[in-house]
C-alpha cells in the first residue's frame, strides 16, 4: 500500500511538479493538497491554474484544497513554499510530528536541517536526529538545494571525491520557470538578459560548500574552497545551463575526469524510483548540453555535463545543464523522501527510541 | 566633400549595419558596393535581403553591386567578409593602395597588422607603416576586435591603466546577429542555450590580451593576464552580454573602480563622429545592463557596466553588455576610419615619404 | 511657448511612452506627472520602472510625482490609465476644465466622446461639444482606439472610401507590450500562442466600426459592416500583426487598391510634428510587414500593409501591422492633441461662448 | 513478429520524429535508413544531428546509412523527402513494389493517390488500387497532408458530417519546426511574425477539401465550400495554432457542436497503436488551447479545441491547435501504416490478385 502525501503549497508551479511527478508513484499518494487562504474550500481543479504540459490527473482535480495546518495532514509533508511562508508555516507541521521535505530556502543553511541531494550527501540526514522536532513529537524538516546548485553539485561531487576541488566559478543562464508563476514578465525577458536574480548567487555559494561538506558529528564543516557565481537569467522555459571553471587540488587528466563521471553511480542498489541511472551524464557533442534538448535525460533527473577543455585561469571548464523544477525542485523533493523511506525514517514517521 | 569608401562584403549583416551607420555620415560616403559573384550585376536593393529595422536608403538601393576586385574601387574599403574570403581579398586591395578597414578575424593576430579599438590602443596604428602593403603602395589593412572581445577591453582598459590586471575570467551570452545570415537556426536557439559557438573563444583570449597589450618598437606585447573565456549562445537579437571577474595587481576600492570608468574619455577633444561621448557607461541599478534596454546606449557605441560587486575568487565582479553589430562589428570599423582620418593615415591614403 | 501637459498614469508602459516621445516636442512640454497613491511624493525617477530603450530624460526623472488630482494640473491631460480608474478619474479632470486626451477604453464608446484617429475621422471630434463637461468647465474628452484596431482602420479608412466594405475578418497576432507590465508572464509566452486577450475582440469590433462610422448630428452611425475578429498574443515584444480579408461595396482591382493606399495622405497640409508623411505604407516584398522589420516605419507612425492577394471567400486579403505602443497608444494620443491644437480647440482651453 | 520498414530522408526533423514514434512500436521495427548521398555509407548517428528532446536510441545510431535506392530496401518505407526530390524517388520505390508512405507534398493531389488522415477519409485508401504500380508490382504511394491541414480537418470533419460547411476561413500561426531544419533563420523570427509560408496557403486550402472530399469511383470529388488560409510562422518550437471561422449548411448550437467533437472516434475497435482514443479534444479554458501546453494531448496526435463561440461574419469561430511534427508529419504517416495494416494492405505487400 501507498504512503499518503500531503503537499504545502500545491497550486504554484513546484506544487504541480510534484503532483505531476507523483502520478504513479509507486510508493507514496497524494492524499492532501494545500494552498493559500484563499484557495481554500475549492477543489484542487478549481484553484489551480495548471502550467504543465501533461493534464491535471482527474482524480487531483477533485481534492479540496485544505487549509496549510497540520491538523488532518498526512504525516508526509511535500513543502513547495515561498521563503518569507515556508518559515512559519513548515515549523508547525514538524512539531506536529509530520516529516517535511521542502523545496524553501528557508531552513537550507540552518545548522541542524539537513541540505541533501542524496546521490551527494546523503550521511548528512542524520542532522533531523538534532532537531528539536524529532526528539518531541517525531517530526522534522529536511531540504534540498536551490535550483541552480543541484547541477552544478551533482557535477563537481565525483570531482571533489577523486581530485578535490580548491575554487569554483560558475556564471548560470537560468530558466524563467525557476522564478515561478507569474514570476519573470515577457516584457522583461523576450530577446533579452537578466543579468540579476535575488540572492541567487549567495544561496548558490553557500549551499554548493555545505552539500559538498563533510559530516563533522552534529556538524557540517563547508568545503574549503573559494567559489563566485554570477547568476543570469535568460529566455529559456525550463533548464538552467551553467559555465563552469574549477580548480583540482590534485591533478587530473580529462580521461580521469570523464571516468569519475561516468563511474558516479552512488544510489546503485538502492532502487529509489525516481533516481536516474546515470546521475551525470557527459555528452561527447561539442555544442551540448542544451536546455531544450537535454534537460529531460534521466527523466529530468540527470545533470548533464559537456564541453570539459582545459581552462586559462584554473584547470578544467565545462558546461552542466540541469531541470530546475524537477531534478531543481519537485524531484529533488521526491527523490529525498524515497531516501529517507529507505533508511526507514518515515516508515512510520515516529519518534525516536 | 565627403570621402568616397567602399564596402566588401556588402549584403550580409554587417555590410547592412554599414550601410545604416554611414547614411548621413559627416565624413564618408558610400560610393561602392561589393558582394558575391552571384550578386555582382544586379543592383543593390535586388542583390540584399535587407535586415535592419530602418529602411534601406533609395539611393543605395540603386547603386550597382560590383564584383570584389580593387579595380574601380575607392581607396578607402569597409571590409566585412567571413574571414576565408577576408584572407584572400583584403590583401589584393592593400596591395592596390586601399585602406582596407577590416572587421574580419582573418589578420588580427598577424604582428604587423593593428587590431584597435580608438578608446584602447589607437597607438597601435603604426603598426601599419610595417606593412609592405603600406612600403610600396600606400595601402594598409587595420582591423577592429571581435564583436565579443570589445565590450570586455573597453570595461577594461580604464581597470588596466589605473590598478593592473591578472587575471580575466568572462563567460558570454551572446546574441544571434552575431553569426549573420541566416546564421542560427531557429530550431536551435529558441527557448535554448547553445554552449558553443566555433573559435570564438580562443578569439576572444588572444584578441584581449592583444588589444590591452604595449607596443614595443614594431611587436605588440601582449597583456601579461591569465584568461578563461567561456562563450554562449542565447535568443537575443542584438547585445552581447558578459558575467566578468577580474583579479587586479594593485587593490582598488568600489568607488576608484567607478571613477575608472566614468573618467574613461580618451578620445575627448577628437570630434569623431561616432565616438560615444561616454565609452562605458555604470548603470547602478541592480538588474542591468540588458541587452534589449542598454544596447543602443551612446547611439550603439557606448559599453554598459553594471553589478560591480566582490567576486569570490578573485576581486571584482561585474557584468557588461555592448551591441554586437553596432560597437561589435560596422560602428567598430567606422570608428577606427574616423580616428584614422582624423590622425591623417586616410587623407588621401598615399605612400609614406 | 510650449504647452503645459500633464499625464494621467505616467508609471506605466503608456504612460512612459508619452514621456519618450514628448522628449523635444515642439508644441508639448511635460509638466505635471501622476501615479498611484503608492508614488506619490517621489520623484518620478523614483517611482517608475523604466522600460524603454531610450534613457529616462533626467529633467524627467526629476520632477514630483503628483497624486491623481486636477488640483495644480496642467489644462491638457494625457491619461493613460486602466479602464476601472480611467471612468473614476477621467470625468474629475473633464470636470475641471482640463482637455482629457485618453488612451482608455473606459469612454471609447460613450455617445457623446469622440473616438478618433485623426486621419480617419477628425470630423467626430465636433461631438466633444455635446459633452456636459464642455458647457460647464471647458472641459473634454477625447479617445483614441484599442491597439489592435488603430492600424486595421488606418488600412481600412481609404478602402472604404472608395470601395465600401461589407465584412471584415480580421485575425490577430499581438504584441506582449499592449498587456502593460508586468502584463504576460513569460510562463504563458514563450515559445507559445495565447488565443485569447480579455475583452479584446469585443472592442476591436465596435470600435473598427465607430471609427469608421459617419458623424450624423450628434451620433455617430457605425460602418454597416459585418465583423469577426480573433485576437490572439504572440512572442513579440512590439507591433501588432494582422491577417485580414474584406468583402468590397464595388469591385475594385489590385491596383486600385494600392492606390488607394498611396494616395491616403488626408493630413497632408496640416504639419502636425507627430503625423506620418505616409500613413499606410504598401511593402511589395512577399513576406512582409514583420513586426521587428517595419513597426518603426514613419516613427512607429505608419501602418504598413503586405501581402495584397484574393480572398476566396471574401474579396481581397491582406496582412497590416503597426506599433502598439506608439500608433496603438501614446502616440495615437499624442496626434489627437496635435490635431485639437491644430483645430483651435487646445488653446486655451475654454468654456465655448 | 514486427514487420521492417524504411526511412527515406531519414536525416531530417520528420526523419528524427519517426525514428522516435517507432521506437518500441509494437508493430513496426526500423530497418533501414536512407539519406542524400554525402550521408551514404556513414552510421546513422554519424549522418545525423539530432534535434529531438529523448536521445538517439542506440541500435539506431549504429544503423548504416544507405543510398535512396530501392535495392534491398523493406516493402514498406516511410518517406520524409522534399518534394521535389520525393517527385524523383517515392514512384521508383513503388515501382520496385514497396508501399511508400509519404509525408511530401509531391503526390498529394495527384487523382490516382490517396490523401488520407484515417479518422477523416479512410476510404480514400482504396484509390491506390488504381495506381499504375499497383497493379505492375503491388507498391504504391499513399500520402498524409499538410501540417497546417491536417489538426483543420480533424476539427471540421465531425462538423461537416453532421451539420455540413458552406465556408471556412483560417488563420495560423505556425511553429518552426515546420520548415524543417535549418529551415527558419533565428534572425528572422526571434520576436518577430513571419506572415508568410511558401505555398502554404494555396496546399492548406486544396488539401482540406480533398480530405473532406467524397470518393466517387475512382474520384476525389472535393468538398464545396469556401476557403481562405491565412499562413504565418510565429516563434514557437512546436504545434501550429490556428483560429478558424466557419459556416454551416444547418445551424447547429454550441451542444450539438461540442457533442459532435466528443463523439467523434472513427476509428473506435480498430486498435490502432498510434491512434488517439480522442482525436478531437475540446478544452473548456477560455485561453486554450496553447501549443507549449497542449500539443502532446493524445502523445501529439490529439487535435485540440478551444475558445468556441459564434462569429460576426460566418456562424462559429474556435481555435485549433495540433503538435506539427507528430500529428502533422510523422505520427500521421505511421497511423496511415498502421490503418493499411489493419485494412490488410501491407500484409504482406503483393500484387492484388
């Protein structure tokens, strides 16, 4: 039988991602689908206005939406909030014993949350065991990156584990879906650049050293390496595509590079439904990878990797392209509570012995 | 009386742009136009799919398109040919005494030929008394950067003058006129990023260090900075926009930076009628430059920095934007005949005592 | 002297094409700004996100945000207002004594306001003096149409005038700029169709045929014409593109058609700065007009017409485009003052004897 | 066991889309590929540059390319020629006793050839028996329509058996895809309308009224209404959206419209793997449909239905949207296959008796 699932947030556009991708799930079913006030009382179908390209699921059409409080919640909770609402809202759900995996930024760099991408850094789940939501009723929260760090952490994990890695440099062109609905005006980016995003660039800095950190007791000590990230914003619907320069802290030749991503198969064995075989895929092409066509691979959930050449400045640089909203946001989500359920952290959600 | 010029390569993109900037130019006049073989006979107004958003002057369109042999030609030649034609072509109209001013990559990097910018380096302009072109018929080549490089060397140039540079790390988004006509394929830049575009990087490394490089006798050194390009494709029609970080030899504070740049006016008191009066331009707003905003700044001319913040891993950050086909390719050019003119190398264009 | 003016709404798209093309009006000088409560006491620099690719002008940017009063306003008022606050605030200026020179739909219908397009027919403006505002204060108002009918009628005017028209279809590719800003999101936009604007067929219906209606005492009779319009929005960011085929009163041949046209110069005499020597312009080449080709044609003035060929069903088909925030909006206002100057009844304004 | 079948063009955007729809068809298997001749003796994932958005499979990049030649060609080949080349090759490969099922232009109103969408005009098909290869060698030629036809006819089709058509008008805004690839210069449509389609209007009109056509003997006799095409390319990757006006013989409300598109499946029992269970989709939404949303309904081979009401001019007006690529080239071919299949004419392909 399915676990039920409840989403916070569901009508915006990670919250439909997540019913889209939770379709079929085999292991978890949507059962409880909140949103703002003012939705409330409507069915799903009346409040949603559905962006996707695939149709809103009949059956999901016709829940109410409920009011964003714990009570009647399931005790899987899919969080796709706004910061600012994620930070007052996602607290009461885990001290009502509920297991939030959220998208929000808000509790991200907060010392006892932990930030995961499970083919990265999954030993750092053990952080929920210090959250003070755990010990009282069972419950906690658990994060995934921003949009635009997953890519890019994906692609440098296998790097860091082989070679190290001393300094970063990423410029991103990332897509309009990452701002949300409505989010970017057509007026601001149709045949245009936004060289700009809010606290992008900070979010991406700090979140890539804390993934690519190691576990120190109840601590994450970050990566020790300098990073700069310039974060743009381009006329693209889905898929952030970034330029990538890093510098080894040991040497390593582009066979070395292409093997440790072609050998990165972390979660092999562990039968997650929505883990990609291939969690970084190289595309030989010397024009690739592209948005449009590569940002589906892996059902959305592989990072693909192109273009590696030597670079002027450090040593290597190529080109990584990832989903936002799946492999950025919904599937991030997902992919971590199929983690936890096979750790056997929400099966049943409960408080620790 | 206006100088009469001719123009290679007259019916692609850049020989449009050509065309536009010189109507009602103070100076010049267009009194020749040339293209293709297949073209050759007609007039001009049959022979061109005209591009640009204002329309094609009558006059021109009238004009007979003749064929690219310097017999007949005006000794003053705008030349915008892909550069395997440039390569065979601008040395038959050097050697029959044309001051050929070419946008072409086809002899930027040979020793003896100046690769300027007037704001940057128009000192390298003697290099041309070095050509034997110049010994024995008066003609000359003189060529203008990459449409990539030259918003980046004006951003720089006032930074290297004042602090020193080290380091230059850059990665490109970069419109599609820059590859002419028809050029990109719809199919591959909409909603879509092209990770690549052919030898533009390393154009773009060699062409900077070059352009900020110092004359030394009849050799330019180059730049002694390490550099890393990385160059895009976006889906913008006009307006290269640039993510820069830059490692300085001597610290300089926010506000010198700024002063750098608004101080920049190396060409006050010359009168050329192309010269932006303010080559870059700061926007402090936190979003721009943009290309479909900023492009047109200083009439095309004018380079546009914005962000200027702390970089990581080296000092600064920042972004720049300049018009690929205006500053980037025929206004380019046109600038450097009019600082050519105004030296006396155009006037007429003789065999040196 | 110039004369004062005023613009009502002068934050948003419309109202910051007003500011752009009355910059250096010979006749009009701006002098009084007004927005939304929230700007009100900034600085119009302050308050407005400008969106042009023309810099703000700085005497502009310096002026005070007024609240939307008539007290301290200017006796000539550009109103560039959403329809809801245009019917609240219109009738307090008219009411005032200010001539009301509208770009809203609010009383583009209204039995006693005029909806003009001055080369079409300046003869309705006379209904301004059956308006109340007129007998007590002076006061008026004048409309000009939505953007998607000013060019179909401009290109229908001469048709009519020769020919008659017995139907009209009329199919719609619009620009995202006649949506304001933030307007369209980018979600809904790129790569993508929208087949429907709100409203927006309804009143390209009714307004094409009061235009093109004749002033009979105090009334204007609509064209006797069947109409059918579909309006849909497309990825471009200025000019509005329409397919339109007609049914004719009395045959006429593709060259009297194109005559027609040419001859359409019913201004001509007039010299009002803003007026197009050619108000239609007829583009012989096959695949025109294109909106980032021509919609600056005559200063984003003209209305150009293509594609001239048989209709099977109805007579003759053909493809007309302008701009939709120049002719379609602030500049079709911007007109309609020229022409009241030119007809006395801007100077001063005045109660009637 | 699947039956081989061939690629002629097989290189090309609707090359690609059969490559991707036969993947897993559990009728068909990909056995041979042919391309020009510069492609012959190379691999297929040589030859290629693939567009599409799921990776070349794998068996078929390892696939020779051979020469356009029936030689040792499977009897049934898929065709994605040009026509003028489709003009020289389908009837040698129909000659040689192949069925050739075409997506070209070529053939398409010739008498003798069926023009088919097998939810429309299934009995069309038995015009090949008259075709001259038939009966010489058992091959024949049978052809689908025109993109821009065929999403038109799917819509009109239930309308005109139930309430007939007098008139039709049509207006479209077609993607890029459609012209193949390079095909559409980014120059020319990145936020621009191109409102014009080489003989797009004049196929659109003559293959509409074939395909609702009655097959009187061995004659098409072509519907009698009228039409008129309007054709534009718009910037959109994929699915052509078209806005349709339409008069009835008997009128019909909106109930009985609606009623006769949901009950329109033809091709219910037959269990054809291609086809979809609902070809004509209605979509209640006032704003749809929308390519980037709704053109894969039915894995693209959905025709959908939006916005319905009544028109000024004619009766009714809606829009109508279908995925070009899938429904409008290659999905229709294959369904054209697998209709044959089911009739019993490609079992195996032999002279009748």
């Amino acid at each position: 039988m399915r676990q039920q699932i409840g989403i916070l947030g569901s009508t915006g556009m990670v919250g439909q991602r997540f019913i889209q991708l939770l379709e079929n799930h085999p292991w978890f079913e949507v059962a409880w689908l909140a949103a703002s006030d003012r939705s409330s009382g409507r069915t799903y179908g009346e409040a949603v206005r559905w962006k996707l390209d695939t149709p809103l699921p009949a059956r999901i059409a016709g829940l109410p939406v409920s009011p964003a409080t714990p009570e009647g919640a399931p005790k899987i909770i899919f969080a796709a909030l706004d910061a600012d609402i994620a930070r007052e809202l996602e607290p009461k759900f885990a001290a009502a014993g509920c297991a939030v995996i959220s998208n929000s930024s808000a509790f991200r760099m907060q010392q006892d949350v932990p930030l995961v991408i499970p083919e990265v850094n999954a030993e750092h789940l053990t952080l929920v065991e210090n959250q003070s939501w755990r010990r009282e009723s069972g419950g906690y929260i658990v994060t995934n990156p921003n949009c635009s760090a997953i890519g890019l952490v994906l692609a440098l994990k296998p790097i860091v584990e082989r070679f190290g890695i001393d300094a970063i440099f990423v410029s991103t062109m990332q897509a309009v879906s990452g701002a949300g609905y409505p989010g970017v005006p057509s007026m601001d980016i149709l045949g245009n650049v936004v060289p700009y995003i809010k606290n992008e660039e900070e979010k991406m800095q700090e979140e890539t050293l804390k993934l690519l950190g190691r576990l120190n007791g109840c601590l994450v000590e970050p990566l020790g390496a300098k990073m700069s990230a310039h974060c743009n914003r381009v006329a693209v619907e889905d898929g952030h595509t970034e330029s990538v320069s890093i510098k080894l802290s040991r040497r390593a030749t582009r066979d070395e590079m292409l093997a440790a991503w072609a050998q990165f198969t972390p979660l092999a064995g562990r039968d997650l439904p929505t883990a990609p075989a291939q969690p970084v895929e190289f595309i030989p092409a010397e024009d690739r990878p592209q948005p449009r066509l590569d940002r589906m691979r892996g059902a959305g959930m592989a990072a693909t990797v192109g273009r590696l050449r030597p670079c002027g400045l450090l040593d290597w640089k190529f080109t990584v392209l990832s989903h936002n909203t799946i492999r950025g946001a919904a599937g991030a989500a997902l992919l971590n509570a199929e983690l936890l359920v096979s750790l056997g952290k929400l099966d049943p959600v409960a408080v620790p012995a």
